[in-house]
C-alpha cells in the first residue's frame, strides 16, 4: 500500500478506512466478529488509517474498532471525532463542543478504543454557540497532555478553519468530497494547499452509488439511511445514473471497476486527499484498495472532470436538517 502525509507529517495508508457503517446507517449487517476479521483483513492489506466517532452506534463503533486494532495498535492511525450531546439513555440530543465536553469525551474514547492516544481528534460538526478558538484551544491542551496527536475538523466553512488553524494546526478536514458533491473544491481544496492542511474525503463512493450497483429500481432495507435521503429518490437516482455511466465509460477502458474509477478521481486530485470508503464486505475491500494502483492520467482527470460538469446532480445530499449543521 503507498502512503500519503496529511498534514503535520502525519503519514497514512492512501486509502482509509471508514468504520461508521459496520454499526449504524446501513440496516442489518455482518455480526460483530466478522467486523473484526474484515478490520484486521484491512491490515493484513497494508490499510493504516482507520476513523470512527462516538456518535456511531452510538459509543459502539469505537469499541469495535478499539477491540478490533489493540492487537496492532502501533501499526495504525486511528481517528475519532467529538462534537454532539447525548442524553441519559445515549440518544444523541444535538451539538456539544465546550472545552470541558471534549476532554471528557476525549477520556471516554480512549477507553473505548483501549488506547493511551487518539491520532486524530475532529470536531464532527461546529457548534456555532462555541468560539472556534475555545474548541482549537481545549485540543491544544489535549495534544500537551499527550491523549492525542492531531486535530482535525469535519464540515467546516474555511473561515472557521482558519481562526481555528491559528490556535491550534489542523492537521486535516474531513468532508465529503466525490465525483457527485464537489463543493470543497471552491474554497476547502485551495485552503489546504495553503495551510498544509490534508483533506479526508467521507463517502468518498455516494454512500454506494458510485459503485454502480444502485439503480432506480434498488430497494433499501429497514434502517437504511439512503431511504432518507432525497439525493437517493427513485427519480433522483435516475437522473445521477448519468455520473456512473461515465464512470463505467472509463473503467472499461482501464480494465478497472467503477468504484475503483471513483476514487482513483479523488487520489488524482491532490497528494494529500486520502478518501475513507467504508465497506462490510472483504470483496469490496479488496476492490476498493485495488484503486490505489489504478493511474489516471491527467487528460483523463480533465476528461472526467468536464464532463461531471455537464451533468445537473439531483437531489439534496442529506435531509435538510443535517444539512444546516455544515459549512459553518
């Protein structure tokens, strides 16, 4: 597996690992055993970077992960992520980013993923009712007293990033980014290349659709998130067959998969993006790390990138109350 550098040195697999689906989002899956082995299989594969967050489950994803990597601990980067409220029965209740709410929570993910360290601690989500500089500056501390390596931010306008970058260095922003949403390529994309700052694109796939094995016609099971999800509307998707088809289009021609296409686009752009697919399925993931020796050329990414233009995505990429919680 080839490596990349996110910034402030931070050396990583070029291809991540995205663990959130293995406990929430996607309906009924593999148990918790066969998550572990396909974790490990990861690994096995040269896979070094592996993201999680309380949220996910939530609390459980992190002790799947925890329990999954303890045996290789010092081979990998692990990242988490603070930022929402919970109540008494772990229901998530809203935003939650005081300066004492992330080092307790900073404390709770360390015992869940049996660690003395969190590689990468992001901020899930702004919380406008917190200054930027509060949250930067209880990270700072946390770095000091050794619990974690990096700070990163997820979802963050560039301004924000910036007043927070002057506290503390972000060593990396993850956002979605992919061949269907591509707005971090107006402001996040050329703010990274001026900070140094690495950019680790979720639901580097279209939650999937990317891969081609969604259509207008697929039904989603009970618990499924895409249900919710206007950009996964019957009508919506039939429109957005228009990006896999042009994905299917070079993939024939590079002997590869559309998937694979998919983020050999996104390890094109820059040398410091390292997209995080998530899978339950070792086929998937062995697909999904052949991308990483998939070598378009620049003509090709041009290519791509003038025809993606041409096509009018449809559909709102999350509810619009999840929405409004980005780009802050």
């Amino acid at each position: 597996m080839q490596t990349r550098i996110l910034g402030n040195g931070l050396e990583v697999s070029a291809l991540g690992f995205g663990a959130m689906g293995m406990s929430q989002s996607y309906g009924p899956g593999p148990g918790r055993d066969a998550n572990i082995a396909l974790l490990r299989a990861a690994v096995d594969r040269g896979v070094t970077f592996f993201d999680t967050a309380e949220v996910y489950g939530p609390f459980v994803n992190e002790e799947l992960v925890g329990e999954a990597l303890q045996p290789v601990r010092d081979q990998v980067v692990i990242a988490t992520k603070f930022g929402f409220a919970f109540d008494a029965d772990g229901k998530q209740t809203g935003l939650s980013s005081r300066p004492d709410d992330i080092k307790r929570v900073a404390d709770a993910s360390l015992e869940r993923l049996r660690t003395d360290r969190i590689d990468l601690f992001y901020q899930h989500r702004v919380n406008p009712e917190v200054p930027i500089e509060d949250v930067a500056g209880a990270v700072k501390e946390l770095i000091e007293a050794g619990k974690v390596r990096h700070f990163g931010m997820s979802e963050a306008a560039a301004a924000t990033v910036r007043r927070a970058h002057a506290v503390q260095p972000v060593t990396a922003l993850q956002n979605e980014y992919s061949l269907w949403w591509r707005r971090p390529e107006a402001e996040i994309l050329p703010m990274c290349a001026e900070l140094g700052i690495g950019l680790v694109p979720y639901s580097p796939l279209g939650k999937g659709f990317l891969t081609g094995a969604i259509d207008q016609n697929t039904t989603f099971t009970p618990g499924d998130i895409r249900g919710t999800i206007p950009r996964f509307e019957a009508e919506a998707r039939a429109a957005n067959q228009a990006v896999v088809d042009l994905l299917g289009a070079v993939a024939g021609r590079k002997n590869a998969t559309v998937a694979q296409i998919a983020l050999a686009w996104l390890l094109a752009q820059r040398p410091w993006i390292v997209p995080i697919p998530g899978t339950r399925r070792l086929e998937r993931l062995e697909e999904n790390i052949g991308a990483v020796t998939v070598e378009l050329t620049a003509d090709e990414v041009a290519d791509l990138d003038r025809a993606a233009a041409q096509i009018d995505i449809q559909g709102g990429r999350y509810p619009e109350h999840i929405e409004r919680m980005t780009n802050l």
